[in-house]
C-alpha cells in the first residue's frame, strides 16, 4: 500500500505562482509513475502532468510551459511548481501513484492507469 499527501493548495491571484507537493509513504519502492490530476466543478478529473521514476514528464496542453513536476527520485516527494496561473486553474488537485508506468501517450489520451490518489487540495486562482 502508498499513502499519498498533498499540501500547499490555497488562494492565488492570476498571474501568481503556487507549489504544490506530495509525500508518499508505505511501499514507494513500488511506485514507477506519479503524478497530478485536478478536477474543477462540474468537471471530469483530468491529467495536469505525470513523472516517470526516470525522470520522464509529459503536461497537458493546457499547463504545459506554465507547470513543471519534479521529484526528488527516493519517490518520497512530487511537486507541481504552477507559474501564472488562471483562473481556469482553479480545482482540486491530487496527488496519484502506480507501480506500472505506460507511457504519455496513455496518459494524454485520458487514461488515469494510476492505483494510489490523495484527497486533494485546493487551488482556488481568483482577484
């Protein structure tokens, strides 16, 4: 079993920055892809970006070059670093693990292929 943790959601104004991270624990040894998903009102969660253990990172379109996850490689933490932000960035995000990792195109095409999720946390972008 993971346990997954986020932290750092909370009120940003647009055009500001916010991190985000994730602490996992229990079998991490596991884990090979991580991740962040976020899901608005009234809306499907869908992929923000996934990390494989070697460092591989795919975004969606609409964060790329405006988010960037990183990990620090013992698997214990994933952050998002979120950069001019909008207020269509405003959702909950999790945090999501998986012992397999498929491969972006899996990912992108709107397969979540991830075991383990935290309870989210909320980013709320608004002035």
């Amino acid at each position: 079993q993971v346990q997954l943790v986020e932290s750092g959601g909370g009120l940003v104004q647009p055009g500001g920055s916010l991190m985000l991270s994730c602490a996992a624990s229990g079998s991490i040894f596991s884990i090979n892809a991580m991740g962040w998903y976020r899901q608005a009102p009234w809306k499907e969660r869908d992929l923000v970006a996934t990390i494989r253990s070697g460092g591989t990172t795919n975004y969606a379109d609409s964060v790329k070059g405006r988010f960037t996850i990183s990990s620090d490689g013992a698997k214990n933490t994933v952050t998002l670093r979120m950069d001019n932000l909008k207020p269509g960035d405003t959702a909950v995000y999790y945090c999501a693990a998986d012992k397999t990792y498929y491969s972006g195109t899996y990912y992108l095409a709107g397969n979540y292929g991830m075991h383990y999720w935290g309870k989210g946390t909320l980013v709320t972008v608004s002035s």
